[in-house]
C-alpha cells in the first residue's frame, strides 16, 4: 500500500473513502486530501483496521545494491548431527578463534573464512524454527543444509526438511554426516535421497553433496565451499544505505538489560538510536551487539545483532521495521497488537485449534 492514494486505497479495499478518512484521522494522521500518497506506516495502520492483510514491500529500485553473506538453516532428522555440526563450524569461525573461541549464543553466528568470504548460519536446528519463520512471512535462509547421518540414511525428519526447503525454494546442500563410522555408507544415501528426487550434483544434478564428519571435522572445509558456491550462484545482494528491515531470530528476557532480540539483517543499515517496531512491539534501539557481544553502531545485511532497547519480547519471524517517531512506533505497535487480539478472537470463535510443532 505505501505511496497509495486514499483515492487508491478506496478502489482496493472496497471501503469508502470518508470511512478511510476517519481512519486515518483516528490513527493520528492527517487525511488532507485523498490525492495525497500513504506513508508505510499509515498505509499499513488503515489496512489493518479495514481487516485487509498488509505485508511491507520494501523497494530496492534505483538503491545501490552489494553482495552481502548466504544464511543458512541446518535441517534434518534427529541425532543425525545438526547441533554436531553447527558447533564444529561455529569454532571455525575467524572470529571466534580471534575472541579465544567465545562466542555469545545468539541464535546465528557468522562463519568468517581466511579468505573473507563468510557465511551466516542459524543456530537453531529443525524444521520448527524455520516452518515458524516461514508461517510469519520471514524469508531468512537463503541456503538450507540438509544433514543425513550416513549410517542411518534418509528418515522421515530428512523428507519433511526437504520438503520444507523445496516448497520455500530454498536450494539445498547435502551434508552427508558421520562418515567416520565403519558402518558409513555415503552411497547409499545418494541414491536413496536421488530416488527421493532430490537432483543430485554427481548425477547431473544442481545440488551439491559433502561428505563430513562433525566428530573428525574432516570435510567441514568442503562443505563451506559448496555453501560458497551455492552463494555465489544465487548472485545474493542487498540495499546497504537507506533504512533496515530485518528478521528477528531469537528472544529473550535478560534480567537487566530487558528484552534482548537477535536479529538478521535483510537490507539497509540498523542503527542505534532508531525507533522500530518488530512483530507487535516498539522501542529505540539503545545498543547493538555482534555475535561476540561487542558494542558496534549498526548493522549490516546479513549481519546477527543483538538488539536492546525494546519494551517487549518479540518472536521468532518477526519483522524489524524502523519507523520515524515515537510516537509512530507506538501508534504501529498497538495497531499490530489489536489486530493479533482480533485474529486470536477470530480464530477461538470458529473453534480451530492449532498445534504447535516443536517437535525438535
Ligand atoms: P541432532 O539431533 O541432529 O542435533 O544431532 P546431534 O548433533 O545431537 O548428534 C547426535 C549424536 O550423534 C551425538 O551423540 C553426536 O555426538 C553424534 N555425532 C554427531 N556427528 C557425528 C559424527 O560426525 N560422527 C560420529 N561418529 N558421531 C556424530
Ligand atoms: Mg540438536
């Protein structure tokens, strides 16, 4: 809806434009003329007053766009190795030898290479946390590593990833795991993931196959290379000036710092002292911290931060957005928020009940 007229917006919604009017004067902003285009945010309070669901596109024409890092999910069927994985390649990271191997958990972290390439990986293994993203609308991963242990071979937990990463048309790359067990058996995995129509790199096919071991850490290295490549292929850029949208990946409540949200940058530059808005809360951003917990003043895309300074504890898929005010912020905040009642409302008066798959 940004830059809609209420001329427009009439025609889109079905509603009249006096009835708009009042909605725009209820939401604290001026309805001068209905000539004049929407801001964003007013845009996206009237739509969700008239019940119509928004979902900000944010347009990257004209903007100056540069490579920026791959994020990458790691899926796959339990014991299979992902948390294995992920701690072996998060002790690989430039970064974290240079901080003694500390690295603050912050729900990602970044594999930076000799070279100075570097990678972004979600520390939060499982089809949950990236079917929640999904259902929220936060499209983060870039790259899905599927995990198949090679003594045990493709389960059902390894489908329904796969189905996952498809369905997003999140390109995958197969790690085949645990290849230091004499009952190791890589072939077999192959075929049976190419019978399950996964086009695999060997056979013609576009993806690519690693064969690693998280206990050796024989082919992490390879494994890098192929998610460098897969990068590479996807040609991934993004906006670095202009205003920051950005996805939160974790929450949590620190005692005295308040609600902490580990986000990832999707474009611009986050900086401090910016009012945002993410999910259904607000706050100005008072500091910004790197995955080894250091201060810095903005944030990058594709970068995790730590963002303090909200006045509550958003979700995981939330959207970042920066407003210009304030007031703004709070305005958008409560508007997010009546509209989640009005949902939860809806939803418990047809009588669905939904359930929460946390099965990782
Ligand atoms: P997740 O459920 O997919 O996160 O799997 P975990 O990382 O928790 O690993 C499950 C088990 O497999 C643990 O006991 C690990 O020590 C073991 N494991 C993981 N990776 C390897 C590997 O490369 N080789 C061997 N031999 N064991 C592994
Ligand atoms: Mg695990």
């Amino acid at each position: 809806f940004e830059g809609m007229t209420v001329v427009e917006l009439a025609k889109k919604t079905g509603v009249s434009i006096r009835y708009l009017q009042e909605i725009i004067i209820n939401v604290g902003e001026k309805a001068d003329s209905e000539f004049v285009p929407l801001s964003i945010d007013t845009a996206e309070l009237v739509a969700m007053e008239v019940g119509v669901n928004v979902k900000r596109l944010h347009s990257d024409e004209g903007a100056v766009l540069q490579p920026r890092p791959a994020v990458v999910t790691v899926m796959g069927h339990v014991d299979h190795g992902k948390t294995s994985l992920l701690d072996v390649l998060r002790k690989t990271s430039v970064a974290a030898k240079e901080a003694g191997g500390i690295t603050q958990h912050l729900g990602a972290f970044v594999v930076e290479m000799t070279s100075g390439a570097s990678i972004t990986f979600l520390d939060t293994p499982g089809h949950a946390a990236f079917s929640a993203m999904r259902a929220r609308g936060a499209a983060v991963t870039d790259i899905v590593v599927l995990v198949v242990a090679a003594d045990d071979g493709v389960m059902p937990q390894t489908l329904e990833a796969m189905s996952h990463a498809q369905s997003a048309k999140v390109p995958i790359v197969v790690a085949i795991n645990k290849c230091d067990k004499p009952s190791a058996d890589p072939e077999r995995i192959r075929i049976q993931l190419g019978s399950e129509g996964l086009h695999l790199e060997d056979l013609g096919g576009d993806v690519q196959v690693v064969e690693v071991s998280a206990k050796t850490k024989h082919g992490l290295d390879k494994l890098e290379e192929a998610l460098l490549l897969q990068a590479e292929l996807m040609d991934l850029k993004a906006r670095i000036d202009g205003p920051s949208q950005a996805y939160v990946v974790e929450a949590r409540l620190d005692r005295g710092r308040g609600p902490l949200a580990t986000a990832i940058v999707k474009s611009g530059t986050l900086l401090c002292g910016q009012y945002i808005v993410v999910g259904s809360e607000w706050g100005r951003i008072r500091s910004i911290r790197d995955m080894l917990g250091r201060e810095t003043t903005s944030g990058r895309p594709a970068m995790p931060v730590e963002i303090e300074g909200l006045k509550g504890l958003p979700m995981a898929g939330d959207d970042v957005v920066v407003v210009a005010s304030e007031e703004r912020a709070r305005m958008l905040s409560s508007g997010r928020k009546k509209k989640l009642e009005k949902d939860r409302l809806l939803k418990a008066s047809e009588g669905r009940i939904e359930i929460d798959d946390t099965s990782d």
